[in-house]
C-alpha cells in the first residue's frame, strides 16, 4: 500500500529534488561513486562496493588546455624540389612545333642539358616546447629534408635549426631563440600510464592553431605496425589528423606523456586509432640529441624473434614466452657472454620480457659499456649470463648442382644445395635453398617462400639434402618441424607442422 502524492504536494517535491539535482550538476565538486558488484566465492555470494571514478566537473578539460596549449607550436617547413621535365613537352618551344611549324625556342634553353622544373613544397607540423630557452620536440618527418624551418609560439614566429634527429623513432629536436624565456612543457611518466585513461591531444591540425581534443588510452606497447624501427607506441581514440604530428599528448594533471606521430587509417584521416610515441622514450632520445646531436645506442649482437605457440611447442616450452635468438654474431658481446643460437630470453635485469621489440627496445635505450644481466632458458634450464654493451653501428645488422628429392611430399618444398656466394653473409658453410613452395602446404602456411635458404632441422646442421631427408625422418611424430631460415637478410627460427604423411 501506499499514499500517493497529488497537486501542490507533487510540486514542491518535483522543485525540491530538481534544484538539488541541479546544484550537483553545476558543481566542480567530485562526487565518489560506488558500483554493487556480486562476487562469488566458494560457491557464496557476497555483496561489495567499489569506487569507480570520480564526477569531473566540465572545467577539468578546460583547466588542462589551457594550461598545455602556450607549449604546443606550430611547426612550417619548406623544401625545394626538383624535377625534371619529359623530353616530350608538347607546348610551343617543343621540337615538334619548331621543325614542322617554324615556331622559335621561346624556351631558350639548350636543348642537350637535361632541363628541371623546381617547386616549394610545404610542410606543417606541430611540436613541444620543451625547454625555456628553445629546445623543441617533434617528429622527424615534420621536418625531413627541410630546406627552411620556422616555428610559431603564440604571435611570435622564429627561425628553427634541426639540432639533431633519429629516423628510428622518428623524433628531432629544433632549436629557436625566443626573445624572452618560454612557457616549457612538464613531461610525466608514459610507464605509469593506464588503458582507460583519459587524454588530450593537442596540436594544429589543417593549420587550425591549438586544436584540443578528448579520448582514452586505447592500449600499450603497440610495435610491430611498420611505422618506425623502434616502436613501442601508446594507443589513443583522441581524434589526431594530419598536423597534430609532433604534438602533445597530455594526461589530466597537464604532464605530457606521448608525442603524436601516426594514425591508422583507410582514407588518410582520423578513424579512431592514433599513436604516440610514450615520453619516456621520447626523454630519452631528447636528451641524447640535445647533447651528442645523434642518438647512441647499446648492442648484443644476436638476431631475435617472437616465441610463437608452434615455437614454444618445437622448444618444450610450458607457454609461448620470451624472446628467441635466431642468430649469434662473432667477436660481440653475446657470443662473448656465452649467449648461443637457440636461447631464450626470458628476463632482463630481473624483469620479464614480453616479445623481441620489447628486449630490442630496451636494449637500444641502455648506454654502451653498460652491464646487463639475461635470464634464458637453455635446453630446458635457466641460466644467468651477464653482459656489457657495445654501441650499435650505424648500419644495423639483420636481426651449382641441383639434386632434387620427391620424398618430400609432406611439408610442400623442392630444395636444392645453395650456393656457397649466398649463404656467406649468414656465416655459415654450405646449406640448402627453397626452389619451389606449393600452394596451400604447411611450408605455405609457415610463411617459407622460394629463395629461402635452411640451415638447420630440429637443430641439427644440414648441407644436403639427403641430410635434411634424415632429420625429417627421425622427427617426433606429431611435433612441428624446426627450421632455422635465412630470411630477408636475417637469421629467424620457423616452426612447420609436418602436414600429412
């Protein structure tokens, strides 16, 4: 049963509860919810709450714009092309015109030298002012081959100098001389940062000045995606287009944890997927440009890969983990150390390494002449091997007879003895090529390709193959085939399954 509420009764409390939900509404005060969550444990349900953020008053966004976008600049390049013209020109100083129709050469030119036509092209890009005194950080393909630089800070526009850059990370560094000392960025901690945060990106996409705009951090650690050498990029929804490259990407106290650099897209604009270089990386590569002018690097010396599930199995791992060396070079710090073809790193310096562009990534970010330490496993058992760091060179290394064999049904490959002239550059002596693949085998499906060279079965040298017939044959049943290829220029381990007998 209950008292229903009529005429001035129902009014006086509509105008109550509407005034108190309008003063929580208009409020910048955080109002802590809670969320009732069932959690069943041993079968028993038991009810909790738990906090699960916080009401942000609107001005939250504001505060942080304004106090990011002084530090956010505009950056203008210029570059002079040339290109030349087709010994066809069909126009009136072309030969054609001038033999049948008596037309002068209004050119003038010589029509033996090769002739160029030269155009401005013209770039726009955003960067981060980093320092008082001028130092600014942005991408490098903001200002690749730049003839001109010029950078905009509020009102003022100055000329820019390129003080270094690294085409790895795609970042540079400029320098300006400002007139008086610059509002400069406070760079936070991209290690601390979580997927579901809020951020903000700023830049001046289409040459729009301090353009603002919201998201989250959609994931971490993206690599693998083709955009640079090192890549380790934060994940954003925050709609970034062409010009917010360079900029800030900035978390809700105002700190700056990632650096725009690219976007995944069909058409060329904005759909939901951005990267950022995460400063930590960017801090790192900032401050060795500032001082050397170039980025230098530790080194191993070893070509590595990801542990795949079909690895992991060849490996009598427990699950696909770590990071496989494929390749040892000679007279380095891995070989060295002891670290042989077919370890698996699975931490370093205490702490677990998730895939190869993880270990290559902080290796790279370690100064030589440092001692690391790695944790492998090696026929099923860890060992610990310490390691100094060398600096990586400036060109990075890779990570006849024809007997033919039908025997071979079972894998989908025609092989022959390689030729000693391509299998030199891998360091080894003798080996097999891959003269044809068919379509839709498990050699196919493993990616092998006609070219390819083998070195190894299931660990075991191969130079014939005869060899290779052996190993294959004496292979466990039911267990993938463990083929250490020359690929592309590089070393990498391959796991086929056997396919059908």
């Amino acid at each position: 049963m209950y008292k229903q509420i009529k005429g001035t009764g129902l009014i006086v409390l509509t105008l109550v509860l509407g005034a108190v939900l309008g003063a929580i509404l208009s409020s910048n005060i955080d109002l802590p919810l809670k969320l009732n969550i069932d959690r069943n444990v041993g079968g028993v349900v038991f009810a909790e709450e738990r906090p699960v953020g916080r009401f942000v008053g609107e001005d939250i966004f504001a505060d942080v714009a304004e106090k990011v976008m002084p530090v956010v600049v505009t950056v203008y390049s210029e570059q002079t092309i040339r290109v030349r013209r087709p010994d066809f020109w069909f126009g009136p100083d072309d030969d054609f015109f001038r033999r049948f129709f008596d037309w002068p050469d209004y050119s003038g030119r010589r029509r033996d030298v090769p002739q160029f036509d030269e155009y401005t092209q013209r770039g726009l890009g955003s960067g981060v002012v980093v320092t008082p005194d001028g130092y600014i950080l942005t991408n490098n393909h903001v200002v690749s081959g730049a003839d001109d630089i010029k950078v905009k800070v509020g009102d003022e526009t100055y000329e820019a100098e390129i003080i270094g850059f690294d085409d790895k990370t795609d970042l540079a560094v400029l320098k300006i001389e400002p007139d008086e000392p610059l509002a400069a960025a406070v760079l936070g901690d991209s290690e601390d940062i979580r997927i579901g945060q809020w951020v903000l990106a700023i830049g001046h996409p289409f040459g729009l000045d301090h353009t603002v705009t919201a998201g989250i951090i959609s994931a971490k650690g993206r690599n693998h995606m083709g955009i640079t050498d090192y890549e380790d990029f934060l994940q954003t929804d925050a709609a970034i287009n062409p010009g917010n490259s360079g900029g800030a990407l900035v978390d809700l106290d105002g700190n700056v944890i990632g650096i725009n650099t690219a976007i995944a897209s069909r058409t060329g604009q904005y759909s939901g997927v951005g990267f950022a270089i995460p400063v930590n990386m960017a801090k790192s590569i900032m401050n060795q440009l500032i001082e050397f002018g170039k980025v230098v690097r530790g080194y191993i010396g070893i070509g590595i890969q990801d542990v795949t599930p079909e690895l992991a199995e060849a490996f009598d791992l427990n699950e696909p983990k770590g990071v496989l060396v494929t390749q040892v070079l000679p007279d380095l710090p891995g070989e060295k150390a002891g670290l042989k073809q077919g370890d698996i790193v699975i931490e370093l310096d205490g702490k677990e390494v998730k895939d190869a562009s993880d270990l290559r990534n902080k290796i790279s970010a370690t100064p030589p002449g440092t001692e690391i330490n790695l944790t492998i496993v090696r026929d099923g058992k860890e060992k610990r091997i310490d390691i100094t760091l060398a600096e990586l060179p400036g060109v990075e290394e890779p990570d006849v007879e024809i007997t033919k064999d039908d025997d071979i049904p079972n894998l989908g490959m025609e092989l022959a003895k390689a030729d000693e002239n391509d299998i030199a550059p891998y360091g080894y002596s003798g080996g097999l090529v891959i003269e044809n693949v068919k379509p839709g085998s498990p050699a196919a499906a493993a990616g092998l390709s006609p070219g390819d060279l083998i070195f190894e079965v299931n660990r075991k040298r191969v130079k014939s193959v005869s060899e290779y017939n052996k190993l294959l044959a004496k292979s466990l049943e039911g267990k993938p085939i463990l083929l250490l290829v020359g690929k592309d220029g590089g070393l990498r381990y391959i796991a086929v399954s056997r396919g059908d007998e």
